[in-house]
C-alpha cells in the first residue's frame, strides 16, 4: 500500500533517502546530463528539499520513499519518482494530490525530457512559455507550464 503525505521533520537520514530517489529517477529520465553534471546538480539538491515550502512524499508500507515532490506557492518545483515504479500510476497519484491539496497550477520541465512533457500535458498542463537555458543558466531549454482544467 502506497502513503502520500507531507512530511514537516526533514531529517538527514530522509533527505538522503529522497537524494537516492532523486538520483535513481534522474538517471533514467533525464539523458541529456553527463554523470559529471548530475554528481553536481546532486550537491544542490539537500538544500532544495530542505528548504521547499511542501515537501510531499509517497512511501511504501515500510516508509521506504518511492517519489517525492516539492510544491511552493501553487507552483510544483519538483516531482521524481523511483525508476522501478515509474508506469504504475504514483506520478499521477502525487500530482493529482498536489493539484487538490496544495492548488498545484504551474510547473516548469525540461524541453529534453519529454516523457515528463508528455505527462503532464496528459494531466492537463500547457506550455505558455519556453526558455533556452535552466535556472542555472546551462543550455537545458526549460518549458513553463500551466494547468488548463
């Protein structure tokens, strides 16, 4: 059985367990990034969950993390999911969690991962807006989507 809830103590030992969650789901979906440039991304990622707004997880029966997002101010900053549960429908699940819980209307994603595109057009996002590079700068075209429900 699958939990999805917030969690407010944002230990160490849960924010690693969430950095490999992170890493095992960007490995299989962001194939654009070189090792080197996830080994660094990945030093960053601590401070972004300790410090999001709504951290909300889904954790199987023995609350062991199997995906993760980060929601701020209606708008979700971040959504992975662990690479041998992908297809089984938790991505929705969280998402329609975010979309009712927390108002979830906006996100951004990476032009080059478009399986994750796809996704949320499928659970009612549009693109409004395109940038060439990512927030850090690196020529990664990002995509900025609203929900049109």
């Amino acid at each position: 059985m699958i939990n999805i809830y917030e969690v407010q103590d944002k230990n160490d030992d849960l924010i690693n367990a969430l950095l490999e969650v992170w890493e095992d789901s960007v490995r299989a979906t962001h194939l654009f990034l070189s090792d080197e440039e996830i080994q660094n991304i990945k030093k960053y990622v601590p401070m972004g969950l300790s410090e999001i707004g709504h951290l909300i997880i889904a954790s199987d029966e023995n609350k062991n993390p199997l995906a993760f997002m980060g929601i701020e101010d209606g708008k979700l900053e971040m959504l992975f999911i662990k690479n041998s549960e992908r297809g089984k429908g938790l991505g929705k699940r969280l998402l329609n969690y975010g979309i009712e819980q927390y108002h979830v209307h906006e996100l951004a994603v990476n032009e080059q991962n478009p399986q994750a595109k796809g996704f949320y057009e499928h659970m009612g996002f549009k693109v409004y807006q395109r940038n060439e590079l990512d927030d850090q700068g690196n020529p990664y075209p990002v995509l900025y989507m609203k929900l049109e429900k």
